[in-house]
C-alpha cells in the first residue's frame, strides 16, 4: 500500500472517503538515483512509526495513471520529463495491512475510523525511475516527515512489501538496459563508450569486459558515433557518441 | 475497459453494484496460440454488436490479482498451469466509452442504469500467455456468443484499445524470448534447438541466423543438453536439450 504523496495540503484535509481519486488503486515509485558511480533510492520516513516507504500516489478520476505517476515524481523531486516506467502491479490479498497507516494517520493527529479509504485494500502499481539524484529537490507528502536518499545498498526496514518493489524494479532497469537507452538522462548530451559502461556497472554492480561491452551497445542501433573527444593525444581520443533521438 | 468473462452464470444475475469485486480494475487477456509454426490470439465475439473483444476478468475482494488472471485463463480456454504474465497497466481516462458494453447489455436483456458498475471506467492489467492452441478448449463468458481463435496477421476490429493491447503484449513477448524461456508449455520434453528456433521465428515472424541463434540460446544459461536425437544417421543426428528445471 501507500501513502498519501499525491496530497500536498495539510493531513487533516485528507477527505476519507477518498472522493475524487480512482478506488482502491495506487502508484509506488521507486526512484533511483544515480550520480558518479553512485546508486540511491527515495525513501520517505515517518517519524511517529520509525517507518520508511516508497513516495506514492493516487490517480485522480480525471487523470491518465501515468500522468499521476509522472506528478508524484515532480512532486516529490521537482524533476520533469524523466524516463519513468511501470514494472509490476503488486496486487496479493496479502500487502494488506492496515497498520502502518492507522500509525502514521494518529501521529498526525487523524482516528481514522474503520472506513478510512486509506486502510482499505489498495491494488499499486510500481513504477521506476533513473535520475541525476544532484538535480532533485527531494520533499517530503503530508504524512512523512523526510524525504531523503538511501544507500540502495544499506536500506533502513521498508514498510508492507516495498523492499520486493525495489527488488523487482532494479531487476527490471538491469534486464532493460541491454534494450534501451535508459540512461539518456543520467548523460551529458554526448559521452563516451566508457562513461555508457561506467553507468552500467554501476547499475548492474558489476565490472564489464570492454570490449564486448562496446560491441553489444553498438549492436542495440540506439547509438550515433558523433565525433572524437579532444584529449590532446589524437591516437589515443575515444570517440563520443549519443542517442538517437527516436531512440529516447 | 472489459467484459464480464469470469462471470460464468447467466447474465442476468450479473449485480449492476459490482459486489464482490475490486472496483474499476479489471484484466485483459492477451491469449496467444501457437500449433505447427502458426500463431493465434483468441477473441471473445459479441453477436449483436459486430464487436469482438479480448478476454478479461474482474478481481474478487478475496482474491490475488495475479490468481484472478489464472482463473480466467482457465475459465476460458480449460488449461491450468500456464505460463501467464503481466505487460502493462492500461489507464488512460481516453479508455473510458460505455457504449460498447451499454450495447452488449441491452443484446443480452439487461438495460443497464448510468451507475451500472460495468459502464465506469476501468484500469486494466494486461496479461499474456502463450498456449498450444490444440489444447484449448475455448468457452465463452456470460456476455459473449463465441469465443474462437483468430490469426494473428488478420484480426477482426477489437473493441476500445484491444488492438493496442495485442500489440503491446507481442512486443512483451518477442523482447522476454531472448532472456527466459518462453516456450516450456510449447515443446516436448526434450527439443532440438531447430525446434526451438522454429517456435521463435514463428512469434517474431522472421527468419534467424542459425548458428548466431543457437549461440545466443546457449549463452543464456537456460538450457540443458540431454543426448543425441536417434536419427539411424549417427552422424547428422541433432543435440536435444530441455529447459533447466529452475529456469521455468
């Protein structure tokens, strides 16, 4: 389930029958930073519980849900424009636990009777995002009180099933990277093939053979050679490439 | 949107508040059969309107939405065990017409008020299998008179976004053949990797490389060499392989 990060005014006017929002249905973002061989994830933090969650969403009932995905991003990291892509629905009887949220709703205040939309059972959608995590402005919904970036690799206990949902989104970004240019937001305009590795690695944790790195990349036609990098030394300049722009 | 499949008895029992059920989420099913190197998706035919449609489901409030998916499948084609994946979540507000189920309705006797929860708009969770068409035993839900198969390269007009649908399940399938095994509940047992080459070029509907295909099947750590296929020529005989058991 989730929590409110779509819903920027005060908890307390959180309507709680859910009016105007789509029943039952909710978004997870997991947000992956990335910046200098650096992997992050967004985490919101509820103090009153000692509980960290994924930023999440609601879909109004006149919205697109992938356009209420993409405004719980800028929402939450004042980013715009960013590759972002559903992987997964989690929908099991069993990620429904109202207790999290009871918690999180009496710290701020609310009793949320038995009927409170909230506690009732939410079917999410997952959704990731790759991003320069310098350029984010990360801010935390109505009902957390930090919104900061975690160490993928030391993550604090994540509420309901949302330590699955990072899983399973990493496991998606890694299986697509081989396909798509996922990191046309992460590089500068032109780079060069060892910067594309550098990303790589990093993303998938592993070091890559050079070579068969490079000819797998240019077998993918996403990539334009555009020019040599001036490094000084002609004979030893790497080339620089970019996406192609119906690639993106 | 969707069409009541797994409502199996008479429509008229069909309850306009949507008891039961997880309300405005619904699953679309993209079944696609494969026999003797051809391909087929099967439709759901409603009489009265000249519309077919792809088979979907509802979700019942006790029920995972991925066991929802499977009841479905095998309410409409009797086959259990298979294969069947998630591809996308539809959820354009643009999905929401009324009209083609307001029409079906009223063909089958029910004259549906606005609030009709089959009339609001639904998000759908697109789901596809890949099934030996020869195993099915194609049935119809309450609502539809026929449910057949199709060819894939001439398909009659689908109701809302079905084509989109189709297509997009096609793309899902034809990016997963190179990295799982799709094809397990396809072959025998034990294949020759010609066999197995077949049952891709017939979903990608081209010819492949047969030593640059083999290659790649064998590099993904998917498959077992078993023996040698007895031919009476020892030495034209092919490889048989089977899938690793914890790869399915």
């Amino acid at each position: 389930m989730t929590v409110l990060s779509d819903i920027t005014n005060s908890p307390g006017s959180v309507d709680p029958s859910g009016a105007g929002y789509l029943p039952g249905l909710a978004i997870d973002l997991v947000i992956l930073g990335f910046h200098h061989s650096q992997l992050k994830v967004l985490l919101l933090e509820y103090e009153n519980t000692g509980l960290f969650a994924l930023p999440a969403g609601f879909i109004q009932k006149k919205e697109d849900l992938n356009a209420a995905a993409h405004r719980a991003l800028t929402e939450r990291t004042g980013l715009q424009g960013i590759f972002l892509e559903q992987f997964y629905v989690f929908g099991d009887r069993s990620r429904h636990d109202p207790s999290p949220l009871k918690a999180i709703l009496k710290g701020k205040g609310i009793s949320p009777s038995k009927r409170h939309w909230l506690l009732g059972r939410f079917v999410s959608v997952g959704f990731y995002a790759l991003v320069d995590f310098t350029k984010a402005v990360p801010n935390p919904d109505a009902l957390s009180d930090r919104c900061e970036w975690h160490d993928l690799a030391n993550l604090p206990p994540l509420m309901l099933d949302h330590e699955t949902m990072v899983q399973k989104a990493l496991d998606t970004l890694r299986a697509a990277m081989d396909r798509k240019p996922i990191g046309f937001n992460l590089l500068p305009e032109t780079f060069t093939m060892g910067e594309l590795q550098t990303l790589h690695e990093t993303i998938l944790n592993q070091k890559l053979n050079r070579s068969s790195f490079q000819r797998r990349m240019l077998s993918l036609n996403i990539l334009e050679r555009v020019d040599k990098k001036w490094t000084g030394r002609a004979h030893k300049a790497p080339y620089l490439y970019r996406f192609l722009q119906d690639k993106k």
